[in-house]
C-alpha cells in the first residue's frame, strides 16, 4: 500500500493493526487489534514508520515506536510542523 510520507516533525495519527496485542485483552481477539496512535513524524522507509509522543525541547526523541509498514493501514497528517501548533519544535 503506498502512502503520503509527511514531513519530520508533523503531527500524525497512524491506524494500523497490531498483531501483538494479545497481551491486554480479556478475551482473546479473533485476529490483530486495530489500534490507532498520534505523535510526531520521524521517518518512514518501505520497511516502517517511526513516530514519537514524547520528546524534549532541543533533544531528539525520547518515547515512541515504530511500525511495521506491513500493518499500517492510514496515515493522516493532523498538524503540519510548520504550523502554529508545531512552534515549540524547532
């Protein structure tokens, strides 16, 4: 699946199904879980996307997660790095 590849520092929300999260149900799914996360934008290649929610000023990021581009079924810019809501980054 080809996707948009938005710009570092974008703020996105990454839907994809997480074939691992076995471990927080109750009842065990009948297949992946579709989950959905929102961070930063830090890099995707053909292989994954790498996305981080907590970073400090000046530093790279701290927390995040990358995932497997073979599960991610949407990407969705929400806040563009050059906007007013992306001033604290640079």
């Amino acid at each position: 699946m080809n996707f948009f590849k938005p710009s570092k520092n974008d703020i996105v929300q990454v839907t994809f199904d997480d074939p691992a999260e076995y471990d927080t149900n109750y009842e065990p799914p009948g297949g992946p879980v579709e989950c959905v996360v929102i961070g930063w934008f830090e890099e995707q290649t053909k292989d994954l996307i790498r996305i981080a929610w907590l970073k400090e000023t000046k530093e790279k990021p701290y927390c995040g997660m990358c995932i497997p581009m073979g599960c991610v079924k949407k990407i969705k810019t929400i806040s563009k790095s050059d906007s007013p809501m992306g001033f604290f980054l640079n």
